[in-house]
C-alpha cells in the first residue's frame, strides 16, 4: 500500500489549499477538502489514481477511437458507436450546463490531469497498446456519461432483427412481448470486438441490479435500511470504486463509476440511495419513408498499423441510418435510431443533488432533469421513511404491444414524459420496497417493452416479508442468497414425467441428484448441475436450432424453451425425455457439481486478446448463483464448462441509524493496477459473502483508516 500510495502525485496540485485523503487497507479513500472545487479535483486526482487505464479505454470507446489502439480487431466498435452518434447531445448539455455543475466538472477533469501530467508511471494499458498519454475535457466526461447511458433495447434489436424475415415471426415478436425474458449472459459466441466493447462499458447497457429500502417500522436498529447490488459485466477492474467525500456542501459515501463524478449509490447523512434498471425504452428503431430526404457526414476511423477508414454515415431527420451498418443490413429499406440520448438532459446535476439532497422532495426533484439511462431508484431517510420514483424521460407511447420492432416516425415522441409525470412510491403499508428490472405494474404507464422475469423480486418480496424485523445481517444473506423457486417447479414436473418412462440403470445418479435439490445453485450442488444438464438435452430434443437460436438472441432462451417444452404432445415428449436423460447421464458422471461447470472467471479486457490474453485472466473459481437468481452470475443454456460474464459485481448495504454503518464489497478490488495490493484482494470477502465498513463520520476514518495523504496546491492553483 505504502509503495501504490507513493505513486500519488502530491505536489503542485489545482488546488486553493490542501486536501487530505485517508485510506483503508483495501485503498478506499475518505476525501477532506474546505470546498466543493478542492473535493471535485481530489476526486479526479483519486479516480485516476486508481483507474486511469480503465477510463482512457472507455474514453476511446465512447469516442469510437479503439481501432486506433487495438487495430483492425476494432473497425466494428468505432463503426457502431460513430454511426449511433452517441455523443451527438454533448455540445448542447454543455451549454446549457448549470454553472455550479460544470465547475465542479472542470474541477474534477483538472484533478484527473493533474495526474496524467504528473504521475511517475503510466498504467500497463498504455505500455501494452502504444496510448500516448493525452489530458482530459469536460466534454470527454459528458460523452463517458452518454455511453453509460445507452439503450439496452440496442443489443436486443442487433441480435434479433435478423429473425424479421422468418414467416413465424409475427406470431414470435408477440411471444417476447408476453414473457418477461431479459436474464441470460452475453452472446457466448461474441467475437472479439463485441466481447471488447461489453467488457470496457462494464455492461451497462444491459444493467440490471437488485435494490431494496426498508423502513424504521420494519428495522430492528429502528433506522431505515437500504440494499444495493448492481449487475453488470464481471470484469477486472471492477466497473465501480468505492470512495467517502467531505465538503461543505457535500458529505458523502458510495459506489462511483470511474471518471464519472458523483456518487451514484450510496448515503449522505440524511438519506441513501440507489436502485435498478427500469430497462426503459428510450430509443425506437424508424422504418424511413421512401424519398425522405437524408444527409450525410463522413468520418475518418484511426486504424493501429492498418490505413485509415472512411466511415459515411447517412442522416435522418429522426437520427442516424444504422441499417447501413451490418447488424442491421437485414432490414430491407432505410432504418434510423431515434434515442432520446440524442437530446439534451443533464444526469451530472441530477446525481450531484441527489447527493446532497436531504429529504424525499429533494430527492424526487432532482431527477426533473433526467433523461438516460432509466432507473428505479430508492430512497430511504433518516427518520424511517422509504421512497420509489422512476428517473427516465420517454416517448408517451399508447401501445403495449407494438406490432412490429420497427416503428413509424410518429410515435409518442412529441409530448415525452419525465420522472415527475410518472408514479412514486412513499411509505408503502407492507414497510419495504424492491426493484429487480421486473415489468411496471398497472396503472403505470408504458415504459418499455423487454423486461427480466419477475422470479428475483418475487424473491426479494418473500425474504423481505417474512420476519417481523430485518437486521443489516439478513440483507447481506438476501444478497448472497441463490435458491430459484421456479426451477423447483420445473423440476417437480420433469420428475413426474421421468416416472411415466420408468428408471434406467445409467441415470440412477442423475436421478436421485435431481430428487434431492433444495432449489439452490449452491456451488457444491450436485441437483442444480443434474437439474441444468437434462434441461439442456431436453431442449435440444424438442426445440428446433433456428427456434432456439432466436430465443436466445432476446436472451429469452430458457422460459420461451420451457413454454415450448410444455406444448409438445406426451408422446413425443416422452421419447425426447428418455434420449434426454441418457445424454444428460452422461453429462452429469462427467461434471461432479454445478461449479465444476459454472465458473467465475475474472479478467482485464486485454485477456480477450489472443495469445496474449492469458496473462490477464487472475481468477477461474466454481461460481454459485444462476441467470435469475438474486446473486447473479448469468449464463446461457449449455451443458459445458462455461464462465458467468455478467452478474453481481459490488454490494452495498445501510443502516440509517448509524452514520457510519454502511458495508461495501467489490468483486475484485478497489485499484486497476495490475501488481496492487487492492487489484483482487476484495474477491476472497465476496466469496465468503463479508464487507467492508465505511464510514460517513470523518472522525472515524482519520482514527480507522491507517493510510494518509495530504494532496498540495501549486503556486498558480
């Protein structure tokens, strides 16, 4: 620690006076500054510190310069994020940008050059891919901002459109629709380019996340309490960082998205926060009239030891034409993307007064502003109350069931509703409130269309309403928890149908492993691979490929299989099941225990990379949890070895009762460098489901955390 500490660049710093930083052991800083322009620097100075390598690949993601880095392995990213235009709306957020806002921005962008200027070594990433350091800008942050915003309807429409021209597809657009499918892993057979661009976004364009709020009735401290664990990629460094703020106006402690600076779950002291996709529709796909009239503008892409390439990307008065790209050359006629990223909104000031916000009208204030991404987000207060509101801002659509994924120009567009015209939630009678990316329920409005299965808030609901009281040791076990209910059912049924065909000496083990589960995808379980392995061969059986493969591209592949499975005729299933099992035998003498198949593998972005990426992979460990289980480790429908991408990935759990009662994890660690004490240390506490304690009191860190820095202003700060 001492040794990682000592690379901070102390001196010189754009500061009016001194600010000093305490560290824990796991290298979590507490930030002391006698202003909000002194705090945002340290921040920056803080977030590059620890993550510099990690933003300047998503720097050149967001800005679609990763061909110039990584050659011509990343034409396909620069081409997709250039043509969805994805920082189109930052020059007009800037102008219109509330003065304290971009002060406290430009602040932040001086603390991060502060130490790309100055520190005395530059992040392996930079040695690795030839990256010429190069000092950051508030429009640099903005487009940051943009890029975590994007649609998770995107990836469904890249994987599916090309099933628009099956002569089932009516019937099959309206079956994904009706089920609640959005769970399963990424693409098992992505290619480089696009395994690459989920890994550096940290997934957040396909967020998921479990969030809860109880409150002081329903606590057995008498505070409310607050529950925060987000899904996105699992990918080393962690997609967030842990950090403890003190300013005058600003007091602070929570998860931060590197080179984003505000807080975007966490506490202050009077109320905390956080929350969960609302997998909001905020982009239709445009079928363009014929004859309307487009526009153009060329772009050169960068290309690492390759020629330059021209990219012409047409324009459409609702957006840029993707049907030039190739994920969507299946369309047959002119296809636009109308985001309302595209516009104008101002997420900084949103989060920056959610931050510093001290009650529940502050808090549902603050999103007035708001656009992108959607959320569910939670609230909860001091004096034991709980809140819900939904942060987004949409087209007001009429039709919940659109008939087409292709849309006509007008379509709700023209009168958007924001987060004050949608319904919130306050001190609800049954004393708690959950989000899990589940489907709105009537009278809410139309807010999308591709929703994740109602089985975790189910769960949520069950745990959270059945003991009287909740201490913060039974969140903690809700958050490790990995039983899924539904695949009880499921297996009920599937053993009921294995009597009518009789035992068979080869699957005896499969058999009585099948018998014996309790539901859970404990690692150590024989049931769950037993349960997993014949699903998967029973699918096979009766599920043609091209069904499957489009089941699986609206990562709706296990309940629109199940559906499929439950249709089929008891003769034809009984002869699938009786192939099914002798396969799935097999499968399971092979296998030993659902981690011996299910695997949590950690990884730097540069192990994608042929060859080299070896040396980037720090972790291959058996994984507990499954695609709908509250600690998720997502994965697609496979009888092979395969590892989680996507889950749980950091914890954060509250007590209002006490200031300095909030518990962190991160899996994996807090630092990006490779070599650090604090690079994977935290893996072995997620492991055992334990947390780290941070404080809100400054007191209590300067005494606790055994680490000091003072960062030191320059003589022309």
């Amino acid at each position: 620690m001492e040794q990682r500490l000592a690379m901070l660049p102390l001196e010189g710093a754009p500061l009016s006076r001194a600010v000093a930083i305490s560290w824990n052991d796991y290298q979590v800083p507490f930030i002391e500054a006698d202003s909000e322009e002194d705090l945002a620097v340290a921040l920056g100075v803080v977030h590059a510190h620890l993550r510099l390598g990690q933003i300047e690949l998503t720097r050149r993601l967001a800005l679609g310069r990763i061909s110039e880095v990584v050659g011509r392995r990343g034409i396909d990213i620069d081409r997709l994020v250039r043509t969805f235009d994805i920082a189109r709306a930052v020059p007009q957020i800037l102008e219109t940008m509330p003065v304290k806002t971009r002060n406290w921005l430009e602040s932040f962008v001086r603390g991060i050059n502060h130490v790309v200027d100055r520190a005395p070594e530059r992040p392996r990433e930079f040695s690795l891919l030839n990256i010429a350091a190069a000092r950051f800008s508030v429009s640099d942050i903005v487009t940051l901002g943009r890029l975590i915003a994007a649609d998770v309807n995107w990836l469904v429409w890249m994987r599916l459109l090309k099933y628009r021209n099956d002569p089932d597809w009516p019937r099959l657009w309206r079956r994904l629709l009706l089920h609640d499918l959005l769970s399963v892993s990424s693409d098992r057979n992505a290619g480089f380019a696009s395994g690459l661009m989920e890994a550096l976004t940290g997934s957040a364009i396909r967020s998921g996340s479990n969030s809860l709020a109880v409150a002081a009735a329903k606590s057995q401290t008498g505070g409310a309490l607050i529950a925060n664990d987000p899904h996105l990629s699992i990918i080393l460094p962690n997609p967030w960082l842990l950090a403890c703020v003190k300013s005058p106006s600003l007091h602070a402690v929570g998860l931060m998205i590197p080179g984003l600076p505000f807080i975007a779950i966490g506490r202050n002291p009077w109320i905390a926060w956080g929350g969960a996709s609302l997998h909001a529709a905020s982009s239709d796909l445009i079928a363009v009239p014929p004859g309307t009239e487009l526009s153009e503008r060329v772009e050169t892409i960068g290309v690492r030891g390759a020629r330059d390439t021209t990219l012409r990307i047409r324009q459409s008065p609702w957006g840029p034409v993707v049907s030039d790209l190739p994920q969507f050359r299946s369309y047959n006629g002119v296809l636009a993307l109308r985001w309302t990223g595209h516009s104008s909104s101002d997420e900084f000031s949103a989060m920056l007064q959610v931050g510093a916000a001290r009650n529940w009208d502050e808090f549902r204030r603050a999103f007035d502003d708001y656009a992108v991404p959607g959320l569910e987000m939670n609230f909860a207060h001091i004096h034991g109350h709980i809140g819900q509101v939904a942060a987004v801002k949409l087209p007001r659509r009429t039709e919940a069931e659109p008939a087409d994924i292709v849309s006509a120009p007008e379509s709700g567009w023209e009168t958007p509703m924001k987060s004050a015209d949608l319904p919130a939630r306050f001190d609800p009678p049954q004393g708690f409130l959950a989000s899990a990316n589940a489907r709105p329920k009537a009278p809410f409005p139309i807010v999308g269309f591709h929703f994740s299965p109602p089985n975790r808030l189910l769960r949520l609901n069950h745990l959270l309403g059945s003991p009287p009281k909740l201490a913060v040791s039974d969140l903690m076990r809700i958050q490790s928890d990995v039983h899924l209910a539904e695949a009880l059912t499921e297996r009920d049924l599937l053993v009921s149908w294995l009597r009518e065909i009789g035992p068979q000496s080869r699957a005896e083990a499969l058999w009585e492993a099948l018998g014996n589960w309790d539901g859970n995808y404990d690692w150590q379980s024989k049931g769950a691979l037993a349960f997993e392995v014949l699903f998967f061969h029973l699918a096979r059986e009766l599920v043609p490929a091209r069904r499957h493969s489009a089941y699986d591209a609206a990562w709706g592949t296990r309940a629109l299989l199940w559906s499929d499975i439950l249709a089929v005729e008891p003769d034809a299933r009984r002869g699938a099941l009786n192939r099914a099992v002798i396969k799935a035998a097999r499968d399971f003498k092979r296998g030993g225990n659902w981690g011996r198949r299910h695997r949590l593998v950690l990884a730097h972005p540069l192990g994608l990379i042929p060859v080299l990426g070896r040396g980037y992979r720090f972790a291959d460990l058996p994984a507990s949890g499954a695609s709908e289980t509250l600690m998720k480790t997502a994965h697609g429908l496979t009888n092979r070895r395969h590892s989680a991408r996507y889950g749980s990935v950091a914890r954060h759990i509250s007590d209002l009762a006490d200031p300095d009662a909030n518990y962190f994890a991160l899996l994996g660690g807090q630092d990006g460098r490779f070599g650090s004490s604090s690079f994977i240390d935290q893996l072995a506490l997620w492991r055992r489901s334990e947390y780290i304690q941070l404080p809100l009191r400054p007191e209590t860190a300067r005494n606790n955390f055994r680490h000091h820095t003072l960062l030191i202003p320059g003589r022309h700060s």
